[in-house]
C-alpha cells in the first residue's frame, strides 16, 4: 500500500508539470491493479500521441466510472459532474443526482451542495425541501461557493 501512495504522489506532480508520459509510467502498473486513484488520475489526460480524441474520451470515462464504482470520492464528484453536464456521456439529471447523492453521503462537500439543490428542485430525484436544505447550509458552513446565497434564499422563502 505504501509504495501505491508514493508512486501515486510522483505522478501527480508528474501530471501538475504537464509531464504526462512520466506520469503514465507511474501509473500504468497502479491502473493494472485497478486502484481507484490511479484510474481517476490516468483518465485525466491523454497518455499517448496515438490515441484520439474519441478514444480518449472513452477511455477517460470508462476509467472515472470505474474509479468512482471502486469507492474513490473525487471520481465520484467528477463522474455526477460528467452526467449533469454531459461531458464524456449523455447528458442525465438522474445518473448525476444519484452520483452526488453517493459522494454526499461519503461527505463530499461539494457534492452536499449539489446534491441539495437537486433535491431542493426535484431534479433527478424526488423533492424533500428538508434534506436539501440541510445539505445546503452544511454546504454553506464548510464555505462552498454559491451555497450561502442559496441559504439566504430559502430564508426569504415564506
């Protein structure tokens, strides 16, 4: 497990320096491994002069789902992103609440707040003003952009 943390970390800086095929070296066994991490860090860039943009699309999404079904919360955060956006996928609300909803109850911050609104709006996801609410000031609370106004809008609310 150690040497996953230090390989991981080397190609991360790697990936900061735009060293992408350093990057891959590190990465390529850890990916074989199916570390969830590493799928998430290799689906973010093009690893190879080689492959097309539509192959890399695929590849990146293949493997950021994968990471986010291992458990990893950020691949988790950035696949719901996938699906509200439709980047990488079509487009769906329902994919993209059930993923925030996921990296809600993990803790993910971020996804509290947009899994929040979603509930708030009813979109992907049956409404509850209650718990949405509730995500939203935790949002607030932690700091989250666009969450305080969202909290001084419900209180404006009759």
């Amino acid at each position: 497990m150690g040497s996953h943390y230090n390989e991981l970390g080397i190609a991360k800086d790697l990936i900061a320096k735009g060293e992408y095929s350093g990057a891959s070296k590190y990465l390529n066994l850890l990916v074989a491994q199916r570390v969830p991490e590493a799928l998430f860090w290799a689906s973010t860039f093009s690893s190879s002069a080689e492959e097309t943009d539509s192959q890399f699309e695929e590849r990146s999404f293949r493997m950021l789902k994968e990471s986010a079904e291992l458990g990893y919360l950020p691949a988790m955060y950035a696949l719901a992103s996938c699906y509200e956006a439709g980047d990488l996928v079509e487009q769906s609300d329902v994919m993209a609440t059930e993923w925030y909803g996921v990296a809600a109850n993990l803790g993910d911050i971020r996804a509290k707040f947009r899994y929040g609104l979603a509930l708030l709006e009813g979109v992907g996801a049956p409404r509850d003003m209650t718990l949405g609410a509730k995500l939203i000031r935790e949002a607030a609370e932690s700091g989250v952009e666009g969450a305080k106004e969202v909290v001084e809008k419900l209180r404006d609310q009759p």
